[in-house]
C-alpha cells in the first residue's frame, strides 16, 4: 500500500520538473517550476488558435496578446511586430513574454499596473538604455529579466532587488555605471556576453554574493577583470583579447569550477606559473590561444582542453609536480589536438601521472 502510493507520487512528480532548452533566451536553459504553476516558454503562436482562448477565455486579454486558460498570470505577446507595449496589461500578469518585436522603450508608467511581474521576457527588440533606466525598480517580484538582442549600450540602472537571473547577452554595452548591481543580492545568473565592454571597473560587479554563472565572452578585454564576485563557480571569458594571466587573478575564487577562456591570445611568457592554481577547477578551457607549452594545472582538474594552440611539447610537471599513490593528476579529458606536436612526444613517465584518463586526443 505505501510503495503504491509512493510510486503514485513518483509518477506525479517525474514529469512536473520541466526544462525547455530555450535557444530563443539567451542558451543557458531555464528551470520551469510547474509547482509554481510556471508556464512553458514555448511560443504558442501555431500551436494554438488564438480565436479560441478568446472564446473560452472571459478573462480581459489585451488584443495583441494570448492568453492561454491554463496559465493565467501568463501573457504571450511575442512576434507580433510592436512597437509600444500593449495597452492594459492586466494585473494578474507575472509571466510576461515580449521577445521578438520592436519595442525601443516604455513610458514611465508603462510596467505600473503588473505590479506582480516573475518572469519578463523583452529578447530581441530594441530597447535603448535610456528608455530603461529605473523602470522596474519597484518591481520587487521580478526574478528573471531576459533581454538579449537589443540596443542597450550601459546595464539599466535602478534594477529590481529581487532578480535571480539578468540576461543581457548582444547588445551594445560598453558601461557598467558605478553600483548597478549593488542591490541584486538574489542574483545568481549574469549573462553579458555579445558586448563592447572594454575593462572591469573595481565598482562595476560589487553586491552580488551569490552569483554563479558570469558570461563575459565575445567582449572587448585585453586584461584579465579583477574585481569580479569572488562567489562565481562558472565563469566564461572566451573570444576577447587577454593576453595574460598573473598570480593573483584567480585569487579568492575558492568555489570556481569551470573557467573558459579559448579564443583570446594567451601566451606563456604572459601566463603566471601559479595563474591556474585553484584546486576547485573542473574544466579549464585554453583552446585556440597562442600557447607554446602546457600551463602548469592542479592535480584536481579533470577537463583540460588545449586544442589548436602551439603547443610543442608535453611535460609531465604541468600536471604532477612530483608522483606518488595519491598525487597523480585527475583530468579524465585532455585534448592537444591542432598542435605541433605527436603521439611520439609523450614521454615514458606520463600514464604514472595521467592514471585516469580517459581520453587523450594529439
Ligand atoms: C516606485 O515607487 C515610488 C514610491 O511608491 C514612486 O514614487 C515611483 O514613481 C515608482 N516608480 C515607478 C517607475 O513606478
Ligand atoms: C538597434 O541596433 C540595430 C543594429 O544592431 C540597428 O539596426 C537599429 O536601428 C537600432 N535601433 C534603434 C532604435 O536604435
Ligand atoms: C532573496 O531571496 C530570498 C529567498 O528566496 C527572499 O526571502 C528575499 O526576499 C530575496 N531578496 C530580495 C531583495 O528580494
Ligand atoms: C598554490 O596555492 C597553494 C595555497 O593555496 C600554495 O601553497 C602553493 O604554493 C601554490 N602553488 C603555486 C605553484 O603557486
Ligand atoms: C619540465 O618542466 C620542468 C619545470 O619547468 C623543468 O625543470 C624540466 O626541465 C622540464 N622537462 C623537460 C623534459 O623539458
């Protein structure tokens, strides 16, 4: 009787907990809480007849939108060409899907009566900063703001204290202005990647404690940011233009687990000897820089990639500075593929130190 009431739960359960790889919001997929009664991203345009919510649905619904029956607090506006944000949002709203029109901004009051807005989706328009700024600082619900793909050139000031994941992938950003962040104390996702952000001011990430994914890739950097939040275990710097790294660059970051830096110009003689030296480290992605030898790394990584460097030679310090029943180096993954180096390079000592690897590609 009670295994079959556990499995009853079981089978209810399994399937509530949904993801939806949501290409369309930025890539990192979103986690949909159907407890919460979150509703699905997906568009419904094609898959439903608008005709017919209106039919079932007698609650107000603004015309440019759906409003499905099973969702709602949810209202799917998205790629339907506007221009202004529809008029008479209902209350009820906390789902709120814009992606894909040409919005360039909103009224002062435009938010003021969805004062319960969870989740707003404004991807691919062409929203201007100052057209932004403080318009949904009240809005102390909000836990994600997605709008990659617009025209924003500094993060918009006066953010909600409550948003969980900030997604400002592709647009035009080239400033962070001093204390954007300092209230997001909730914030754990900051996509910023696709921008023109030059340099990391010391201000410029301060107040985010709880912070975990920092995407900085495809920026402007020729130097490695400090001043980043100290809390993050992913953080992702590939395709700008870093050329070094010093001792001190990852210093405090006790809880980073997979850092990515491929396609920069990274170089030895710019590398610190100790620049990797975090035992937390995962995954260490160096590939397509200008290396000439393998940077030394800890013993605790297990995904190293180094393809399409110039590399010449394989040393087995990099790996193990000495070797013994418990010091051998963990990587599983090793790829040196598109150096200038063989199978023949390796030296006789390396599957004492390699001792679980698992695939070595040259
Ligand atoms: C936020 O709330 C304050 C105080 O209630 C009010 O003065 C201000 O106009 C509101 N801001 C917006 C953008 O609605
Ligand atoms: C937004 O940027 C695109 C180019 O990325 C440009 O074509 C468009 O005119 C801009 N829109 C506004 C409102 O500035
Ligand atoms: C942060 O999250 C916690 C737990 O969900 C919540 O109690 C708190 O109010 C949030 N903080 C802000 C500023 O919204
Ligand atoms: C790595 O850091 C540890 C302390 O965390 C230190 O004892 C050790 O000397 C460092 N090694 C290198 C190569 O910098
Ligand atoms: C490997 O690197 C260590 C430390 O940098 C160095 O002392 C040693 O000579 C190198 N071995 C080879 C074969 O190049």
């Amino acid at each position: 009787m009670e295994i079959r009431s556990l499995l009853l739960i079981l089978s209810v359960c399994g399937p509530t907990w949904a993801t939806t790889l949501d290409m369309d919001y930025g890539g990192v997929p979103l986690w949909i809480n159907r407890f919460l009664g979150e509703p699905s991203v997906l568009t419904l345009r094609d898959r439903m007849e608008p005709g017919w919510f209106r039919a079932v649905n007698r609650q107000s619904c603004p015309l440019e939108c759906d409003c499905p029956i099973q969702w709602p607090t949810a209202l799917y506006c998205e790629y339907r060409g506007l221009h202004q944000l529809p008029e008479g949002l209902p209350s009820r709203t906390q789902y709120l899907f814009l992606q894909g029109n040409a919005l360039t901004g909103f009224n002062s009051r435009a938010f003021a009566y969805a004062s319960n807005l969870r989740w707003l989706f404004l991807d691919r328009n062409q929203v201007l900063s100052e057209r932004f700024d403080h318009m949904l600082s009240n809005h102390t619900r909000l836990v994600y703001l997605f709008m990659n793909h617009n025209n924003l050139t500094e993060v918009p000031a006066g953010l909600p204290s409550g948003l969980k994941q900030l997604r400002l992938a592709y647009n035009h950003i080239e400033k962070i202005p001093p204390g954007a962040f300092q209230n997001l104390q909730n914030l754990t996702l900051l996509l910023l990647q696709g921008n023109h952000l030059k340099a990391i001011g010391e201000a410029d990430f301060k107040g985010l404690p709880f912070l975990n994914l920092l995407d900085l890739s495809h920026n402007l950097l020729d130097t490695f940011p400090k001043h980043l939040p100290p809390s993050v275990q992913q953080l992702y710097l590939t395709s700008n233009a870093l050329t070094g790294m010093s001792e001190d660059s990852l210093q405090g970051f006790n809880g980073l687990h997979y850092l990515r830096l491929s396609h920069n110009q990274l170089k030895n003689e710019g590398l610190a000897y100790g620049a990797f030296n975090v035992t937390s480290l995962v995954e260490l992605d160096l590939s397509y820089n200008q290396l000439t030898e393998i940077p030394v790394v800890p013993t605790t990584l297990q995904y190293f990639y180094l393809e399409v460097n110039h590399i010449r030679e394989f040393n087995v310090s990099s790996f193990c500075r000495k070797m013994g029943p418990t010091s051998y180096s963990r990587i599983k993954i090793l790829r040196l593929d598109g150096n200038k180096m063989t199978h023949h390079q390796l030296p006789p000592d390396w599957p004492f130190c390699l001792r679980v690897l698992y695939n070595i590609y040259i």
